[in-house]
C-alpha cells in the first residue's frame, strides 16, 4: 500500500469516487499517529491494557497485554514491553516480559520505587495478574486469578524471577483449584488497577507503595450485574517484600481503579462505575493511605461511557494539579480527553480533547516539568499509540 502525504495526496482525492473516499481517508489519518503497538505486527494480532511510566535514566518504558489469536480478553496473552529514550518519539522493538504459556497474563501495573535504599537508582516493580482460565471460570470458582511482580533494577533491561503475592493481596475461594484457595471472604475475579501505580512522595505514608484494584465477590448470577464488585487496593510499605489489603470502597459495582496522592499526602482513587444508568466516575478519598476511606461518592463531573481512565498528580509553578484521562463521552468510547483539577479533586475545571474518534483505555505520564504524555487505545481493536502535550496546552482547556 502506497500513503501519500501533501500536495500529492490532495490531488489524488480528485480522482478517487465518492465511495471510496472513506477508506482512503482513514488511511490518511492513521499516518499521522504515532503507534506504540499496532495490531497485527511483531506476532500478535492485538494489543491492549496500555501502561507507562519513566524510568530513572528517564526512559519511557509502555507495557500492554499482546494478544496471539484476537482482542478476546481470556486466551494466549503475553506481557510485553518497549522502550523509548527520546520522549516517546520513537520506540524499540518489543520485548516480551511475562509469557503464560497458552493462558492470560494481564493488567500490567508498573511503579518505580525511588526508596529503595538498595538500589541507588530505584527498582522498578511490575505486577500483574494470571489467568488460566476465563472470567466466568473465575466468578465459578473453578480458576483464581493469581497475582504476581517482578522487579528491575536497571530500568527494565533485565527482570527477576515473578513473585506470587496471591495470599497477601486476594482473597479468593476455589478449594479445587490447585492449589487450593479457602478464604472466607470468597472474591471470585480480582484485577490490577490497570496502568500504572504509584508510590507516595509526601506526607505521613512517604514511600508507600500502592496499587489500586478491584474484586467480585460470590458467584457469577446475571452476566449484566456488576453489583457484586467493588474497588479496592493493596500496599506495601517494605519495597515489595510484603503488601496488605486496603478495605473495599463501599458503593456497588465499582471496577477498574487508578490512584494517585494528593498535595497533603492524601490519597485519590478514581474508579470505573459499571453502572449503566449512571455514566459518571466514582472518587474515593483515603487520609490513612488506603488504611481507610474517608468519603466515596459518584461526581457528576467526570462522565465516562464505562472505561477504564488513568490518572497523575504534579507540581507546576508552585501549584498542584490532578490530571485524569478517559473516553469522556458517556454513550461511546470516543473522546480521549484529559481532565484537570487545581483543587486535589474537589472540581474538575479543564478538560483537553486528545482524541474525537475511538478511543478505550490510557495511561498518563510526565515526561519531564512542561510535558505529559499518554499512551492510550484506538478503541478496543485499534492498537495503542502515543501523544504529548505541553502542560501549560492542557491547563488552558477549559472545560467544555
């Protein structure tokens, strides 16, 4: 396939019929976006789940779910992992990081952990979730979806052996499962945030390691009744070598999470409502580091169409500000935008469209003080590309 670009291309618009001009177009526009993984290349027909963050070298390091046969969210799915060192102009071959076999590895969710004091320039933790079966397998009883991290200590060009934190971060019931789990509280699926996770940086819990997360409880009934789910979250406050469970956050069906801290040292979760009644997010505020949870509530100011969203905290010129990304629109998952507040999340001021068309799950990083970045799906079957934005371009967006 040739793409032309330019003058050329315009004049070759000219010639084309009325009905073939929407599938040249389309051709045209993908040429203008810059693809991190793209279905269909290097081995897997899909990629999905994006996750980024920098390193310490100030790497930019995207992981997302590979997917051999389809973009099914059960089967042979693979962890995977490239790398850029120009901001996220270009990017490296693929690496492939976890590999389950025939079965699922999933919902990467990566920190990096800058206090460590073994490791002078941080150790990187990713973890995720495996699967040797499907959700409803799971939600049965008749397969758990374990929980796992590895660890890099020089930003991610090798990795250790993974570590299974099941016991310490779900609570799952299959006792014919092996091995067999018997835990009272009976969670069925449990899943990582996905994207990334955080650590603190300020505040009583300075260097606390969190993931945000979220489980079912019981047995699958009613394939469209989520209420039996919650959002939740585990920690560690020894770099990894224990981690414990935050309480559920209180309204039903809660899903996908991400968290970020605050400017006191306070904690947001920001959570997918798979309520289809509702299209707005849930926010969840934890003064205790996750210990506890001081208030949960729907905000009328964040819609979303039932995706996942990311989100990122930061310093610009003296202020703070919380950067949320998801599909805004609430009857598609179009609209890619980034939504901001200047108040720790009490209101949501500006909102920057990234993207009018497809659009599903993101990731936000910060590239440097002036620059975000975020990596984020073309729909659930259109691959995963990235953007950059100066922050001062995003903080003039007034929400529309």
């Amino acid at each position: 396939m040739i793409i032309m670009k330019g003058n050329s291309f315009k004049k070759l618009l000219l010639t084309i019929p009325p009905l073939m001009f929407l599938q040249f177009s389309i051709v045209y526009a993908q040429s203008d976006y810059n693809y991190v993984f793209e279905n269909g290349k290097e081995g897997y027909n899909c990629f999905r789940i994006p996750a980024i963050i920098k390193s310490s070298n100030g790497d930019l390091l995207a992981f997302a779910e590979a997917r051999k046969k389809d973009c099914d969210d059960f089967g042979d799915i693979d962890l995977v992992m490239k790398r850029s060192s120009n901001k996220g102009k270009t990017w490296s071959s693929l690496e492939i990081i976890v590999d389950n076999g025939v079965n699922k590895t999933g919902d990467p969710a990566p920190v990096l952990d800058i206090y460590n004091p073994e490791y002078k320039n941080g150790r990187i933790i990713l973890l995720y979730n495996n699967s040797t079966g499907s959700e409803t397998d799971v939600r049965l009883g008749k397969n758990v979806r374990e929980t796992f991290y590895i660890s890099s200590p020089d930003n991610g060009i090798t990795w250790s052996e993974p570590v299974n934190i099941t016991t310490q971060v779900h609570k799952p019931y299959a006792p014919d499962y092996k091995p067999a789990y018997n835990f009272k509280e009976d969670w069925r699926t449990v899943a990582n945030t996905p994207g990334h996770a955080f650590q603190f940086t300020r505040g009583k819990y300075k260097k606390r390691i969190y993931v945000a997360a979220n489980h079912s409880v019981g047995p699958k009934n009613d394939k469209n009744d989520f209420n039996n789910y919650r959002s939740h979250g585990f920690y560690s406050d020894d770099h990894g070598q224990s981690w414990k469970l935050t309480p559920d956050i209180e309204i039903p069906a809660g899903n996908e999470s991400i968290a970020t801290e605050l400017s006191d040292g306070a904690l947001l979760q920001n959570i997918r409502y798979q309520n289809k009644n509702e299209k707005h997010r849930i926010l969840a505020k934890s003064t205790t580091g996750g210990e506890s949870w001081d208030t949960a509530y729907v905000s009328k100011e964040l819609p979303e169409p039932i995706c996942q969203g990311s989100m990122i905290s930061l310093k610009y010129k003296k202020n703070f500000y919380v950067l949320f990304s998801n599909p805004r629109s609430q009857t598609s998952r179009t609209e890619m935008a980034i939504t901001t507040s200047d108040d720790d999340g009490a209101s949501w001021k500006y909102s920057m469209l990234v993207d009018k068309g497809n659009s599903a799950y993101s990731d936000l990083a910060q590239i440097n003080k002036l620059t975000i970045g975020i990596i984020y799906e073309r729909g659930n079957k259109g691959g995963i590309v990235f953007k950059t934005y100066k922050l001062k371009e995003i903080l003039q967006s007034k929400t529309e």
